[in-house]
C-alpha cells in the first residue's frame, strides 16, 4: 500500500464476535454500515483491510474481513485503527458541514481578524465538538465549536473566526465592580 498523504481514521477494531472471525467495529462515520463503501482501509503500518460484510449491532457494526477466518486472527486485530485517505471522501456537503480533518491545522483569527492560534485537534467528549487551539502561544486552548464561538469558516482561505468573548478567552467586562460601586456611594454622600 502507498502511504496515505492525509489519513483520515474511519474506524477501530474492537473485540471479536463469535468464533468464525467476526469483529465489532466501532465507526466514525455517519452512518456506520457506510463503512463499506469506502473500499479497503488500511491500519498505520501499512495493512489493508477488505470487508466482506457489514451488519449493525447496537453501538457497533459487526464486520467479516476478507482473509480473517477464526476467532485468534480477529482477537489479534483488537484496538487496530483503520484509515482512508481524505481524498477518498465525498465534499458534497452541506456549506456548514466540515470533516474533522478539514478544520484541523486552520490558522486562528479574531475579531480583529488578527492571527491569533491554529486549530490542532477537534474533541467530542459527549457534550458537542470542541476546538483545540493553540491561541497565544497556549496549547491545549480548548473552544466550543458553536456558531456563536465560531461565527466563520473559510476551508478554502486557510482559517477560522473566533469570538474571544463567546468562546471564552477573554472574561467578560463586568458593568459595575464592587469596588465601583462602594466608591460611587461613597461619592453621592453613602455609607456615613
């Protein structure tokens, strides 16, 4: 197999089903018996994978590898990432769908449309997609990826808007401190 330029990971091999080679594949994909229709796909060394036949079961899809024939061939494939290369993808979606891949390495910039970081990974830890970022100079800056947080994209341009404020890099300007206040009292002949 050629190495993959831009890998673009699929899938990973969990445990086997059965005893006739037969694993449980948790997918990244939207529709996970989809999984089939992107031809072989390949693990990081180099090994490529064709599937003969893809059913669902709950969370999983259970699949049959070609040349995979009995349990210890499957129990050996435990935990093994599976890739495409991203030029194998569809980019027939919608304007505000993106793949994961396409965000990631996107330069950073904000209201001003000052640069400001680059996009290093995007997260989904149950509660949404979120950012990270490297912003001003910080790894790890982790940003919702909301409208609200992210108001533009541009894939073709190179890079991603973010709203500090909404994103929550920079606090919110308070309208009257306590210290504020206890002085305009103090001005208006208060607190005797």
């Amino acid at each position: 197999m050629p190495k993959l330029e831009n890998p673009i990971q699929m899938a990973v091999i969990g445990a086997p089903h059965g005893v006739r080679g037969e694993l449980r594949v948790k997918t990244f994909t939207g529709d996970p018996l989809a999984l089939g229709d992107y031809g072989p796909l390949f693990a990081s060394d180099g090994r490529a994978f064709e599937i003969v036949d893809i059913r669902s079961a709950k969370t999983v899809v259970v699949v049959r590898f070609k040349n995979v024939n009995d349990r210890g061939a499957a129990e050996a494939l435990n935990g093994t990432e599976l890739f495409i290369d991203r030029s194998a993808l569809p980019d027939d979606g919608e304007e505000d769908e993106f793949y994961h891949a396409d965000l990631i390495g996107l330069a950073v910039k904000d209201e001003t449309g000052a640069s400001v970081g680059k996009v290093t990974a995007v997260q989904n830890f149950g509660g949404g997609d979120i950012l990270e970022i490297i912003h001003a100079g910080k790894k790890g800056v982790l940003v919702p990826f909301t409208e609200a947080a992210v108001p533009e994209i541009d894939i073709k341009a190179g890079f991603l808007r973010i709203d500090t404020l909404a994103a929550g890099l920079v606090e919110e300007p308070e309208e009257d401190s306590d210290e504020e206040a206890t002085r305009d009292q103090k001005e208006a002949g208060g607190d005797r």
